[in-house]
C-alpha cells in the first residue's frame, strides 16, 4: 500500500504541494533553519541588538516559536520613536553609546560589522557587555561577494525572462550593492582573531538549499524584496556567521 502511494509521487504532485504551502509555512520553516534563530533560542533575558535597523528581529521572539524570558535592547544610530515588538529598551547613537556597566544574555551584531570601519572597538565592546557563559551571533557577507553579479545586472536579465517582474524584488548580491558598506568585508579569520578569548560554538555559511529556493519562489509570487532577498542569499551563502560563548571567569 505504502509502496504504490509512493509510486504514484510526480513532480507534478510535489510542485502542487509546495504551491499550496502557506507564506508562514515556508517562512517559518527558514527560520527556524537561520543560525541566527538557534543563536536566539540559547540566549537568555535582556539580549543586545547591535544594528537593529527597524527592529525586525525582535519578531522572532514571538514567532515561529514563542521564546520565552527574553527581550531584546536595540542599538543603531537613529532614535526609535516607539519600541518595537520584542524590544524593552534602545540605545541610538550607534554602538560607542553602549554603557560599558550594562550586562546582557546575548548579543546579535546582524549584517552590522560589514558597515564600520571600527567594528574591532565593537567586538571588544560587545563581548565586555557579554554575560560569562552567554552567547554572541555575528554574521556578515563573505569575501567572495566583493567579485559577484550585482543585484541590477541579476535583475535585469530576469527581466528577460520573465517581464511580469518588472519590479527589482532583489536588494543586494554584490557587496557593492550596499553603499553604505564598507571598502571591503572583514575575512573570517580576521574577525575569529578578535574573539579569541570566547569558546567557539559554530561558524560557517548561512547556506540553507532546498527551503530557501522555496522561500524566492513564495518571495516572486507575491513581490516580497525581503523574501527573495533572504532566500538568494541562503542559497549561494551570502553571508557567514559566528556563534560564540563567553567562558566563565576561573575563581580558583
């Protein structure tokens, strides 16, 4: 029985099973996927966002899985009217207003390295703030997207193909996309140097086939930038991150 239900799979099956997969669905399977979602799940209380931008992560504290007993502080340089779902605190200014008496359960520093040129002084700063045996995400574009395909040139023999997307749904490919990046991202060894005092958890690309081709076709249908941006990037490793541990102090 089991045997033939599986001889009669087709392609078109599948195709029509994925299509009829809700944008949460997919969505949330990405997530719960992304490094920086397992970073989130084994930090704890009030957690530093370094480059919180508008505050889009703090919707992961309450979805795909609701985390408990955390909140987040963001940093980035504007002030931020309202405190964004998530968020129990802000510092604007950027990071050099962190106060180096704060102590936090973990600390995110998302796609914000590749745009200072003093990111060094904010590791230093971050992993001071850090609490002994809590955990630091930092994740930032590779070396290789310096020499990529830029978003434009991308989009416009998509174009080609298919001119019902006439709207650029593609923000960055190349480093150089960004202008607010920096002369050139920092290797992954440069930045592992800067904390070695921390016990390394992880470190790799963010390359996740298979979910993230399907989160670009969901981002397509429905026009969403931020889809298929997320989705582009996980499928060729855009970005590579670090997670590490704060080690405890030897009271001996």
């Amino acid at each position: 029985m089991a045997l033939t239900m599986f001889n009669e799979i087709t392609v078109d099956l599948l195709v029509a099973y994925l299509d009829s997969c809700s944008k949460e669905d997919i969505e949330a399977m990405f997530h719960r996927k992304h490094p920086r979602y397992r970073a989130l799940e084994t930090m704890s209380g009030r957690m530093l966002d370094i480059g919180a931008g508008n505050g889009g992560l703090g919707q992961l504290l309450e979805w795909p899985t609701k985390l408990e007993g955390k909140s987040l502080v963001g940093c980035d340089l504007p002030e931020s009217a309202t405190l964004p779902p998530g968020y129990s605190g802000w510092i604007s200014g950027g990071w050099k207003n962190i106060a180096q008496k704060e102590n936090f359960g973990g600390v995110l520093a998302i796609h914000v390295i590749e745009h200072l040129n003093d990111w060094r002084e904010m590791l230093e700063l971050a992993v001071e703030v850090l609490e002994e045996g809590q955990s630091i995400y930092i994740e930032w574009p590779v070396v290789e997207s310096t020499v990529w395909p830029s978003a434009t040139s991308i989009w416009e023999s998509f174009k080609n193909l298919n001119t019902t997307h006439s709207r650029k749904l593609l923000s960055t490919f190349n480093f150089y996309d960004d202008g607010t990046h920096s002369e050139h991202p920092p290797r992954m060894d440069d930045v592992l140097s800067s904390l070695s005092k921390l016990k390394i958890v992880e470190k790799d690309r963010v390359y996740l086939p298979g979910v993230a081709r399907e989160l670009t076709s969901k981002g397509l249908k429905e026009f969403s930038v931020s889809n298929v941006t997320m989705g582009v990037w996980a499928e060729f490793g855009f970005a590579q991150y670090i997670l590490a541990q704060k080690r405890f102090t030897d009271l001996n």
